[in-house]
C-alpha cells in the first residue's frame, strides 16, 4: 500500500466513520471488569499502609480472620510461605541494574515506603464484609523520618532503601554536540528554574481485577488485563512459578487508561495469589480514593534549564540540570517519563548543541509511572517557558523566534540527544514543521488576537502565545494479528494490540477493510489485548496500536488474499497468480469463481516489526483573559494543528486530540496530588482534587493534516494520542505572562498563583 496515496471519499481509511464500539456502551452492553460473571467469587479489599516511612512491627489479624464472611486475611508472610520469597515487581522498561534496589515488593514486606502501600488483603463474601474486617485489624509500625520531597531526597538524612545507601538513584544525561563551546563567549545567556507539579490520569473506570483458578487443570485465569496483557501474563508466571502457558489474561472493555491502567500493580499479583490460595474466584475493584493513593502517579519534576543565542535569536545550545520525585519505588516504566524530558527537551527545534541532566530521586509518595505525553508535557512547558523569556528580553517577535529555529524539511532525520547510561537514541521521521505553525496562527487568527494582548477590557487582562511540539510514537518491536474467514465469508480480526478506550475496534476495522478491499461490514469484530488471541502481542502503549498493529494488519490481510488465492487455485487446477479477488468471492482464469463462505476455516497471521519511532507533530495557541482580582482565567479560544502522517479516521483522531488537551489543561491549572511535610496525602477525593468537567473549556478547536506521511511503515501513519496534551502546560503559561506581563515558573497556574502573579506584576509597575 502506497503511504502517499491519499484516501478516496468511499475508501475505509481516511473516512469519518462513528466509533463501533459506542452503540454497545451507549446501550449499556459493555463489559467491564466488575461486570464479569462468575459463580461464587469472594472478593477482596486491600489494607494500605497509614504510615509513610516505617517499620512493620507486628499485624495482628485474629480477629479480622473470625470476621463473619471472611476467607481469609493475607499477609507478606502467607506469600513467603507459599512461594519461599515475596516476588518483586520487575520494570518493563530502561531497565539497569542500578534500579533493581528499588523495585517494589508485590507487598509490605518489614517495611513501608508511602501512604497507600499494600499490607494485608482480606478476602470475603462481599466487598463490604472485606473492608469491614479492615477496620480490625491491628497494625505495628515504627515510624521512621519521612522523605517528604525532592530536598529530603538530596540530603539523604533519611533513606527510603538501606542497601542502596542513597535516595538518588541515577543521573541521565542527553548530550548532542558540544554545549559547552556553545555557550562559551555566547552573546546572549539565560538561566531559569521551572518546575511541574505531582498528577496522574483519572479515568472513569478505575482499575479491577478477577482471578479464577481451576485446580484440576493447574490454570489461572485473570480477567481486567489491559495496556499490556502479555508481558504482564510473563512477570506474574515469573512471580508464581507458573509457565507461561498456565495464566489466560483476558482484556474486558476498559474505560480510560491514558498510560497508568494496564502497568502491573501490586495488586495484579495478590488478587490471583489469593484466587488460587482459596481454589474461588477473587474479584478486586479499585474505588477513586484507592486510585489516587495506588496507581501510578506522574510528572513532579523540576529543572534549572540554560539557553545559549546569538543576537538575532538563533539558538546555540541548551544546558542544564532537572529532577523528577518517582516516588518510593522504580514500578514497571518509572524511568520513562524523565528520559523522556531529558530527550525531547529540544522538541521540533534546531538546537545542535544539548547537555541535560536528570537525577531520579527516591521518596515516601506513590510511585510514578507514565501518563499521556509522559516527560514531554513537562519538557515542553521548560523550553517554551524559557524560549518566550529569551525571546522578549531580545526583543524578537516571539512566533519570529520559533520560526527561525524550527528544523526544516531539508535536515530530516534529525538526531535528538542520546541519553545515558540507557544507551538511547531517536531520530525525526518526516515533516514540515513551520507548515503547522503558519496555519494554526492562520486558523487562530494571530495577527488580529496580539491586537488583545496585554490589554485590559471588561474587568480583565487578554494573553495569547503560541508553542510547537512534536509527539514521539510507534514504539517497537513488534505487532501481531491474525485473521480468520469465517462461515459467513466475514473476517475476524485477532490483535495484540490492547483497547484503552482510544478506538481500535473501529479504526482496525478499517485498515483491515481497507487493506482487503472490502466493506466494513465484512469484517465482522475485532478482538483485542487477551493473550488468547495471537501467540504474543505487545499491547497499547507509546502512541503505537495503529503504527504497529495497523501495519501488522496490513501484513496479515497480504497473507489472507494469498491463502485465498491459493485455496481456491487447488479448488479450479490453476496457477494461483491467474486468481483474482473480486468482492465477497475468487474467480478464475475460465470465469468460475468461490464464494469467500466456502473457504471458511483460512486462518492467517501477520507481523510488524520496526524499531523506527514515528515523530507527529504541530502547534497550539491560546487566547486567555485573566482576571487579576480572583486570579480566574478564562480560556477564550484554543487552536492545535498537527501533522499524523496519513489519518485513519478524523472522527476519533479529533476526539483523541480534544480530549488529550482538556488534559493538558487541568495539568496545567487545576490538578495536584498534594502531600504534607511528613509525606502524607491530601487530595485523597476529587473534592480536594479538581479536574476539569466538559463546561470549563469550551473553546478547543483541532484541525489534523497528513501532508508528510511517515516513511518506514506501509500505513505512512503517526502516532498521535498524545500530541494534544503535550504543549498544553507552556503555552497556557506563557499566555498569562503575556497578559499579566508576569513570569510563571511554576504549575499548576492555580487561581491563587495566577492572583499572586497579578499581584507581583502590579508591584512591578
């Protein structure tokens, strides 16, 4: 398939075609974890620790254990009973050595690291019997000094793990070029400090978990799997002993997962571990207070970050040093998101010369993980915080200065920085970057809007700014399907990908109808994520299900029009090249053709393999009016324009970038996982926690290009779930300095900052 060839109105690929998958959610037949049948399951409740650094020293659970209802009360010691150690949670990715110490134990074992740590898990005839005999059981902890925040862990008076000895784990480094001669005799220098706060993804359906074990065939079977079924099938095989074969993970419909659902948990071990203790199914289902004390949290990091230019704006290099709080413990894809920051810190820019720092930090919060567009929210709102001071202060135009600096077309592939010790490196794929900037000024409507900035009308102060970005996806290695014809002559579609509420069934049944030349119709449903389903999948992840399962797809459907051909040559006693496909049927060289019905039982399967990243990319402004004496901003207008390479379908595209950057805007005013000096957790409920609802901003336009498709995989798409919500933070900031003629530094841009920042500015004049 031709990844230029742009789509034909009637064509699958590239038409508006409402989700599938919404008719059987909007009518109430969707089935979600809790809504699993299964004869006589007990269910679980998880006793968290109430202390945030200290020393199990005793868990009386006798009385809990005679609790009317209760099977049984589960502690680190029934696990080291049964399985002679309590399992570690290995990382799935940037794994080194030096992070082994800091893996968490599937639960509390001597010692508790955060508010929130699994301790026991009582098992019961119901949820509310189960979180009853909580209440009765007795705990024993010696607290020990907290590491409250990032200053704690520098100073190592306390330390989360005595064998590592420190609380800084290890420092990554992106280097490209020689940034020290960069900024040697400089004619402009600028040094600022940033820093992004402590949040995480809300989706509407929090975790759950149901485990079956079935003794006389020596087989568990979990139902909630999501993001990443298999490897998370192969670390809990690992955990339990198990071979691999012996664990099914079923992937339900999931509402929301935004990168936090789907990483394994400690609670993807002690559910089956208590399913299989008793011989009954065990079900788990996480509450909202659970989710924010439980799954992984994100970003909370901070730099001080250097720019290096000559007079006219062209940028030299960039320096500097930041630090991300990860919590207590490395979880499965800790790492990522400061690698991320630490990589993507030039973003679409040409910035030859880089060297950037980022410790990782140990302490007693939950721990982090990734959540849309990890590390490159915050990188993004660091550069373009720092290119807008850099900009006023040289009195250029601040569009002039992107302008001038954004990578050409011409310097495609360009290399981003190399981070280390992980040994990692990226390169752009394709792309026209000041294209997307000129139309979304031009669509925003820049040059009539920067009349309105900084001017005071109707009781507040207008802002606007605009920022680039671009979304890294398509994360490798590999993607498989297999398809299947069935009786009917309809196809089948079997995907390792995962569902995480971004779509795939509809989309995947495009490609595939698509690839196929045939009707949607006709491929009758796609099912995706279990480990049922291909030999080995990979999952949703990294903004990769259409780059990688789309091109798997269209690798399996080469293979299905072989084996039909091929099937019905042996049917006619011709060379299979003489049959041609035509609709629902195979014809002949001598005018006989085969229904697609009569084939039925063809079985094919089709892989994608690449370890080329896919770099979409754009640009968002804003238009703000702030109101100094409440501190309230309005959002008047939002325009975001990005390049995905080739769209599949613009419906679920526009609704991917939408809500990607109503995100991005509670990230950016509202959302913040507050702890206190002595590490405890204050936003334990969504009154405490504000995230944003459909009326606060209504104003978001989005308008998608495909003009430079992708060059290394047959679909020329993009990945481009994330892109919405990474420029978000510094364009939002950097609309209120414009308006306040403030300088943020700091997020979220509560309405209490926003009023200190007015009021800072005003002392100034």
């Amino acid at each position: 398939m031709d990844p230029s060839r742009k789509h034909s109105g009637n064509r699958p690929i590239g038409s508006p075609v409402e989700r599938v998958e919404d008719l059987r959610f909007l009518r109430g037949r969707g089935q979600f974890v809790d809504d699993v049948p299964a004869k006589g399951a007990l269910h679980a409740a998880i006793l968290r620790s109430p202390v945030a650094h200290g020393r199990i020293r005793g868990i009386e659970c006798a009385v809990a254990r005679e609790w009317p209802g209760v099977h049984a009360v589960l502690m680190a010691t029934d696990v080291e009973r049964a399985l002679g150690r309590v399992p570690i949670i290995a990382m799935r990715q940037e794994l080194l050595p030096e992070f082994e110490p800091y893996q968490q134990p599937v639960i509390a074992h001597g010692k508790v690291r955060y508010v929130g740590e699994p301790i026991a898990v009582v098992v019961a005839d119901s949820a509310a019997l189960a979180e009853d005999a909580l209440e009765a059981i007795a705990l024993d902890i010696e607290p020990l000094p907290p590491v409250a925040d990032r200053d704690a862990a520098r100073a190592d008076a306390s330390v989360l793990f005595e064998s590592a000895g420190t609380n800084r784990v290890i420092e990554l480094t992106a280097r490209r070029g020689d940034a020290d001669a960069a900024f040697r005799d400089a004619p402009y220098v600028r040094r600022e400090r940033f820093s992004v706060q402590r949040f995480t993804a809300m989706p509407m359906e929090p975790r759950g978990l149901l485990a079956q074990w079935d003794g006389a065939r020596g087989h568990l079977t979990v139902h909630g799997a999501a993001k990443v079924a298999f490897h998370n099938r192969r670390l809990l095989a690992k955990q339990l002993g198990f071979a691999e074969h012996d664990i099914t993970m079923i992937e339900a419909d999931v509402g929301g997962g935004f990168g936090s659902r789907g990483e394994f948990y400690p609670e993807d071990f002690l559910i089956p571990f208590a399913a299989k203790a008793l011989g009954r199914p065990v079900k788990w289902i996480e509450d909202r207070r659970e989710h924010m004390i439980a799954s992984n949290h994100a970003r909370d990091s901070e730099c001080e970050l250097e720019i290096a230019c000559d007079r006219d704006g062209t940028i030299r290099g960039l320096r500097g040093m930041g630090a991300t709080d990860l919590g207590a413990y490395i979880r499965t894809n800790g790492v990522t998101a400061p690698r991320n920051t630490a990589q993507v810190l030039t973003g679409p820019y040409r910035v030859p010369n880089v060297d950037f720092g980022m410790t990782l930090l140990m302490t007693d919060k939950t721990p982090s993980g990734t959540y849309r567009g990890p590390g490159r929210f915050e990188a993004d709102f660091y550069r373009e915080r720092l290119f807008d001071m850099a900009a006023n202060e040289l009195g250029i135009d601040r569009v002039e200065f992107r302008r001038r600096n954004l990578l050409s077309e011409s310097e495609m592939p360009w290399a981003l920085p190399t981070v280390q010790p992980l040994d990692q490196g990226t390169e752009t794929d394709s792309g026209d970057y000041r294209q997307t900037l000129d139309r979304c000024l031009a669509d925003f409507g820049w040059d009539e809007k920067a009349k309105l900035q900084g001017q005071f009308v109707g009781g507040r102060y207008h802002g606007i700014a605009v920022g680039c970005y671009i979304e890294g996806g398509g994360s490798g290695p590999r993607e498989n399907v297999r398809m299947v014809l069935e009786s009917d002559g309809a196809v089948t579609l079997y995907v390792g990908s995962s569902s995480v509420g971004q779509g795939v069934e509809t989309v995947f049944m495009q490609i595939a109808a698509d690839a196929l030349d045939m009707p949607m119709a006709r491929i009758r449903e796609v099912r995706h994520g279990s480990t049922t389903h291909v030999k080995q999948g990979f999952g949703s992840y990294s903004s990769r299900s259409i780059v990688m399962g789309g091109s798997a797809i269209v690798h399996a459907a080469e293979n299905l029009k072989k084996a039909i051909r091929d099937a019905a040559a042996e049917r006619f006693g011709c060379e299979a090249a003489s049959v041609v496909i035509d609709g629902d049927a195979a014809r002949g060289p001598d005018g006989r053709s085969i229904a697609f019905a009569a084939l039925a039982g063809i079985e094919v399967e089709g892989t994608y393999a690449s370890s080329k990243r896919t770099y979409g990319y754009g640009a968002h402004a804003a238009h703000v009016a702030v109101d100094p004496g409440t501190g309230h901003m309005a959002l008047i207008d939002y325009m975001a324009v990005e390049d995905v390479g080739r769209i599949v379908n613009p419906l679920t595209l526009h609704g991917q970038t939408v809500g990607a950057i109503v995100q991005g805007l509670g990230g950016a005013l509202l959302e913040s996982l507050a702890y206190d000096g002595e590490a405890q957790f204050l936003a334990g409920s969504l009154t405490d926690y504000l995230v944003p609802t459909a009326s606060d901003f209504p104003a978001v336009r989005a308008h998608a290009l495909e003009e430079k498709p992708a060059p290394h995989n047959p679909l020329g798409v993009k990945g481009a779930g994330e892109g919405g919500i990474i420029p978000v933070g510094g364009v939002i900031a950097n609309a209120v300095a414009n308006a306040l003629g403030a300088e943020p530094r700091d997020l979220p841009l509560s309405p209490q900052r926003v009023w200190e920042l007015a009021q800072e500015a005003r002392r100034r004049t």
